[in-house]
C-alpha cells in the first residue's frame, strides 16, 4: 500500500470509526446471529489477487457489525466496561504506526521509557506506594490482561518462596495458592499453567455481608496446608470482584500474608483505576503496607483501549529472576550495563507492542481532572440506579452497592419459596432483555442465588441511558409477572 | 474526545504515519540515545488538565522518535523483520474503533468466526493440512507471540500425556522437554513457568552441517529419560532457527515422537509463512503426518502488524481441555450448546483483541498473490546478498543459506588462530555499523563462533537497500583491517 492509499484508506477507516461510534445506537447491543452465520457469509477460500480496501469496508458493514456485540454502545451494561476513547484509539494507530518491537530497552529505548513514565503517572495518580515506582527496586509493567498478571505474580511468588529453584527443577512437592470463593476464575486457571494444579487453590469463605475474604479462615488455612507439608506461595486479594464488586480486608489479609512469609497480590482489574478520586482511596487501604505485586485494568474503566493492564511489583527481582533468559542474539551493550530495563523479563512472551502510547495519550487528553470526572460519572450513575432500585418494591438491592456495578435481584412473587423457579424467571428476564437489542446485561450466583449485574461507566453512557435500561427493565419484569399470572 | 475531534486528530494521525513511514530513511536505523534520555526529556508528574492532542503529536517528534529504533526501516536487517503494512494498520485501527472483547463468542460473535475463517485460509495458503482446520477436531487461533504458542503446545502436551492431572493435581514427578542447541529460548522460558523447570529441557545436538536436531539422539535421550522415570512431554522443532533459519527434519523427529507418544510441536515462527510459495513447501514435510501442533508468525515476514502468531494444532481437545474453566459470570446458552468456540480457551489470559481484522485485511489486499510475491522478493534479496558474500575473499558465508537470512563472517587474517580475537573484531565491526545509524544487524553464536545476521524481507527493503548496506559493511570491514594494521 503506497503512502497515498494508506493517507486515503486511513481517512476512510477514521470516518468509519467516526461514524461507527456517532450512531452507535441504531445497534443492537447484544449480536443477533447465530453460530456459524458469519463464517458462512465469508468467502470459503482466500483471494488470489489482492482486492481493494473498499471491500474490506463493505463486508465489515455487510457481514461484520451484524456479528458484533457493540461494547462501546452506551447502554452495554455487561460484564464490566471495556472503555475505548479517542486518544487510546489514536494511541494505539500510533504504536500500529511505528512498528517497534519493545522486547528490549535497545529495541527502542522509548517505547521502554515511556512505559516507565506513564506507569509511574499512574502509580501516583492512584496514590500507590512510592516502591512501586520503576525508578525503585520495585516497578511497574503493562500487561495484555489482569489473568497474565495474576500469573506472573504467583511466578514471582514460586521464585521467591524456593529461592530460585522452581524455575531450575520445576515444581516439586504440593504448593497452594488461596483465594476467596468471589475470586476470578483466572487464579485457577494460571494454577493449571503454573503446574500447581487446580486443586491446590484454596478456597477461603467470604464475610456473608461484605463478601470480602475471611482474614482468620485463611490464616487457618495457609497454617493447615504448612503442616501438612504443603508450600503456601500466594493470596490473591481482590479489590472489586467481578461479581459484585466486593473489596476483600487488603490489611486484615496482608497481616496474615506477612506472619506466613506468602506473596500477597492484588487484583484490583476493574476497581483500581477508581482510587484516581481521592474520595475512592479507601481501595487501596493495606496496599502500601502489606502488598507485593497489584495490577488494574486501564482497559475496562479508564478510557484506554483492551489491552492494558499494570502490573506493579515492590520488588521486581522475584518476578525478573522467574524469567530472564539472555540467549546469544538478545545479548547486547545496554542489558549488559544493567542500567536499562528490559520488559520481556516481565512478561510470558519475548515480543511486545508500544502499549504505553495510548495509555501515555489518555492521560494527557483527559489529565487528572477528566480521569475523575469519568469515574466519578460512573459512580454516580451507579448510585442513583441503586436508588431506583432499592426504592422499588419489585426489585432488591444487592448491598453493599460498591463503584459502578449495581446487582439486583426482581422479587418473584409467584415463585415464594422455590428459589430455583424464581432464578430461572430471573435469568429468562436477562434472556428477554438482551434479546430485545436494547440493553446488555449479565449475571452472576451470590450466595447461590441468580443476580443481574449492571455495569455502568462506559465511556459513551449518559445518565439518559441507565434510566431507559431501567425502565426496560421494569416494564419487562411486570409483563413477565404479569403474563405469568394469567396463565395460571 | 468528540466524533468531529476524532475525524480532525485521526487524520492528523494518519498522515503523520504516512509522513514519517515515507521519510523514514532519514532516520539513523538504530536509536542513538542514552538510556534515560527519553525519561529524562518527559514530565516527572502526569498532567492535572487534560491537553490537545497536538502536544502528543509534537512529543512524539520531539521525545520519541530519537528513541526509536525503525523495525520499519528498510535497512533494518536485524532479528527478523517485524512487517508492518498500510492494511495491517488500518485492520488494527478498525479493531481499536469497535473496541470488542472476543473471550467468548458470545461476546462478539464475528470477532471469533471471522478468526476461524482467516486461520483457515491462511492453514490453506501455506499447504497445511486439512485437520489443522477450525471445521475439524483440531484448529487454528491467533495468540500474541510464539513463545505464547510454545507455551501452550507444552500446556497441551502435559494434559494429554497425564490424562488432564496436571491440571487438577499440578506437576508431580519429573517431565521433560526437547530441544537442539539451536532451539529459541521460549521453550527455556514456558519450561519456567508451567513448572517444568529449565533443567528438564534436554538438549539434543545438531548435524554440525545443517544445525538441524539430530533424530538418532533425540530418541535416545528420550528413551533414557523415561527409563529413569521421567515423563517425557513435548519435542519442540523448528522451522527456521533463529540463529540461522536451519530447519529440523520435522518427518524423522516425528517418528521418533511417534514411538514414544510424545507431543510434537512446529516452531516455524519465521519461516512457516514462506510456504505460502509452493517451491518453499518443503518447509513443511512431516507436518501433515506427525505434528500436533504449529506456530508461525505473519508479525514477522507476512506483511501483518505484531501480535500476530498463529498456532493450529491437529486437536483441540488437550489444548482446551488443559485451560477451560467457566465460572458463573461466564456461563451462556452459545457456550452450553457446543456449537460454537470460545477462544479464552485456547490461550493463557481471558481478555482477547479481534486481530482477525488485520490479518483478513492483509490476505485481502495483498492476495496469495502479492503474499508470494512477497516472500520471493526477501529470498531473492538473500540470495543475491549470499553470493556477494561468498564471492567476496574477506568474508564468509555461513552455509547452508536459508530463505531471508543471511549469516556471514568477516575474515580476520591479523586474528588467524585466535578465535576470540576475530570474534571481538567482529562485534566491533557490528558496533561500528549499527552506530553510524546505516544499517542496523545483529549477531549470533554458531558452533562457538560469532556470526552477523542479515535479515531481509522487510516491507519497505528494495535491493538498492540491500546493496547499500553490504557495501558499508565491506568498506567499514576494510577501514577497521587497515588501520588495525598500521596501528601495529
């Protein structure tokens, strides 16, 4: 493609997203298709002569956006936001761009410094500890996923616990990871990969009212596993779950990490980025103190496009000193020199993008000013929803109502006592609602129970859009409840 | 960032790509800086306002580029080439602007059945076989890297060779892996982290002509490991090393793999895309018959911007069997059916990018066609270099010369039996080239000797590019020869 197609497809493929994004609602949120649709809409084999560009826009209007779940559509309520925005978008054309491998400081030295910078802004606008900082013995990174950083930091922890020897001889001997039963699934699937096993994450109880993870059953637990021979590695503690946004006793938890000598990490994927506003500080409450690694996702509430993800480390030797292999053809000046870093002594792959680009644009477009007033958005509209909700009598409030996710729960009048009738009424009200293209919801098991959650901070959603999404969703509920009673 | 400001910025974006892709000889190939210039030239504290996104723009000229090393400079003959290209680009760009999550197919169904259908054509392009495809028991997906692909084979290898207790019970006992000498480094690297241990990976010796791992001492160590108990798991091969692009008898190791019922895995990072040419396929003898699984990387030499890699394997059962785990909130009725694949399970994190895009935009624009034509312009810019080199009595041409690398030694006669004393001359000699900003190589160590490595296959390389460079080399080989011996 010469430099004037490109300068000509470009301005097309900018004004498709323009365009894409300006009239976005005349989508249906939720994908109508069904499996095997797209692919049978797409050539069977692939073209001999090359085609122009206009054909790929074409089947992207044609075969694609029928295909798609429109994530930046703002009455996407589901799982939680995975927020695009401008300068992310334009970030990451940039790192397309430039085409720079980051896998070494001497591949291009600023696509790592500028990760270091921008990383380091983020760590003081969230008011983390100063050891996170790169320009200490700790760190931070930019990661694809919250799941790879859960899994470096039980790499880092394995390192750490055997002195090195897990990554000479590999695991020998049982060695448990603990979570709470709210805990993303990505814990026990980097258990699989780490080669602990499933089995060996414990589950710890949960506090029935906060949900948060129960500080003395764990330390039972981790003290039971040490005398029974096993080799106790790393807490996972979460900072907003994926179910209900519950923030687990980080200090309580931390205490207990440190009498035991475990890794304790933190995953706060979707609720970290929210201590950007002083008032949402009280996230990070143990984390200066007690925390060895913490990651948070940019890319689900903070306005920079999937992926992105930090890592941060109070010390970064355990997580390198998992990894670094210097093989002949990477050997250069600057590594030897030990003066520089070189992320792919951070990470499971060898090659990385220019990731900090977008993060590095967001951060200037919004500043600290427009950061806040995003989460602070979202928060508020999460509070009123809660409001609605709990003031309604058809409908129960799951609390505490943390951030921007609200979980909720239509009464089922008719299903009084049979708690399994009245969740499957509530997951065919979610079944109803997504069909219907007007809303997105998702839903997750509290306590057993079937609960709808809804996820507000997309970067398109206004306040218009939540009060629709709930008047649909109460007219809805009243047709079902309705009809259900005329046909008895 | 509103629609009319996205349209103004984008285009700036746009040309500024077009601008400096278009004039991009006129940077030094290698990024002179010191390590923390860049750092040092940035603010020590993010932005309280938001700015416009000029200032970006003009740091990125201003801060970032002087940091920049240019992969996409067409003399840039270092590592691999990191292909990048105006559809490639404008693919990633329209992925960014929809902003999809494609972890399930659920949650954008185009985004996983448009993956299924261009790892099907390109499993067709390249003569791979039928079971590779996504409509039969095996299949094909996108990962980041090759490393991650590594990883994954040996995640699958494990599952299958332990009837899936590696991943309920963790590693117990010892496993082991196989590589030659010239293997790449991320088998060394995913053995740290699935718990196998850097000590288990055996290495097996090459044919000293050929570098290519040698099938005789392969199923001999195998056959010892198991009878002193271990568990032998996986046999990586590669297809183009990455010291000198050798090429493993893929048939003969996987007979060897065969007899034991060992997992065989195809790392043709760099060279499974040259199949694209029929005279090239014989890259892929054996793989039809014996390999369970195979990675390539388009990010390399196929025209498609980094991540990239595509990994097949002949059946999905170990690979998804190894990673699956569905919590609650991921649960859905396109899931339970079976009809349809989730590609969170056939990779380490949850989250997903649709780099389907990038890649259907390049086999479209370019076609098999203008692919070949591609990978035929880089082995003939190689083969012209190796006969300049083989002609030339000061230097010397590693043979055998495979696709588009060249690996070449300057003749040291001041140095005749003092082997270190010609291989420091010789980094010298790279030192000096790739700081005059000319040319950018690196080097690599065979059979103990330090060796240069020339890359071709760049997107923008044209032999005016490649002749420049070799005579740069030459004259600089000749200053360094004349005044070392004047200076005695």
């Amino acid at each position: 493609m010469t430099s004037e197609e490109f300068r000509r497809h470009g301005r097309q493929v900018v004004d498709w997203i323009a365009d894409y994004l300006a009239g976005i609602e005349a989508h249906p949120v939720r994908s109508q298709v069904q499996p095997g649709a797209v692919r049978a809409a797409l050539p069977a084999h692939p073209p001999e002569r090359g085609e122009g560009f206009d054909g790929v826009l074409a089947d992207l209007d044609r075969v694609v956006l029928p295909g798609i779940t429109h994530w930046q559509h703002p009455s996407f309520f589901a799982y939680f936001p995975a927020n695009a925005s401008g300068p992310a978008i334009l970030g990451d054309l940039l790192s397309s761009g430039l085409g720079v491998q980051g896998m070494l400081w001497a591949t291009s030295p600023a696509c790592t410094e500028l990760e270091t910078v921008v990383v380091d802004w983020l760590a003081e606008l969230l008011g983390l500890p100063e050891h996170f900082r790169t320009d200490t013995a700790g760190g931070g990174v930019i990661q694809d996923s919250a799941s790879s950083a859960t899994l470096l930091a039980i790499l880092a922890g394995l390192h750490r616990v055997s002195g090195g020897e897990v990554a000479n001889g590999g695991i020998t001997g049982r060695h448990t990871l603990y979570v709470s039963t709210q805990t993303h699934s990505a814990v026990a699937k980097a258990a699989r990969i780490v080669g602990v096993g499933a089995e060996n994450v414990r589950t710890v109880g949960v506090d029935e009212k906060t949900l948060g993870m129960d500080p003395a059953e764990l330390d039972r637990a981790i003290a039971e596993d040490r005398a029974a021979g096993a080799v106790p590695v790393m807490v996972c503690a979460t900072v907003g779950t994926t179910s209900t946004a519950a923030v687990d006793p980080v200090r309580a938890i931390g205490e207990v990490c440190r009498r035991h000598g475990v890794w304790l990490h933190v995953d706060a994927a979707y609720a970290g980025v929210a201590a950007v506003c002083p008032e949402l500080r009280w996230l990070n409450d143990g984390v200066p103190e007690y925390v060895d690694s913490y990651a948070t996702n940019p890319h689900k509430w903070l306005l920079t496009n999937f992926d992105c993800t930090v890592l941060w480390v109070a010390d970064r030797a355990p997580l390198t000193g998992a990894l670094a292999i210097t093989p002949e053809f990477l050997r250069n000046a600057a590594t030897a020199s030990g003066a520089v870093v070189d992320y792919r002594d951070w990470q499971i792959s060898l090659g990385r993008r220019f990731r900090a680009l977008k993060l590095w644009a967001v951060l200037r477009w919004y500043g600290a000013e427009g950061l806040r007033e995003h989460i602070r958005t979202g928060v508020a509209q999460a509070t009123e929803l809660a409001r609605w909700v709990a003031e309604d009598p058809d409908f129960e409030l799951h609390e505490p109502q943390h951030l921007g996710l609200v979980c909720l729960r239509p009464r089922w009048p008719d299903h009084n006592g049979d708690r399994g009738a009245a969740d499957d009424a509530t997951l065919r009200l979610m079944e109803h609602l997504n069909a219907s293209g007007a809303l997105y919801l998702t839903h997750t098991k509290v306590s057993g129970r079937v609960v709808l959650r809804m996820a507000l901070g997309g970067t398109g959603t206004e306040q218009r859009h939540v009060r629709a999404a709930w008047e649909t969703i109460r007219d809805t509920y009243r047709n079902m409840a309705r009809s259900k009673k005329s046909a008895r």
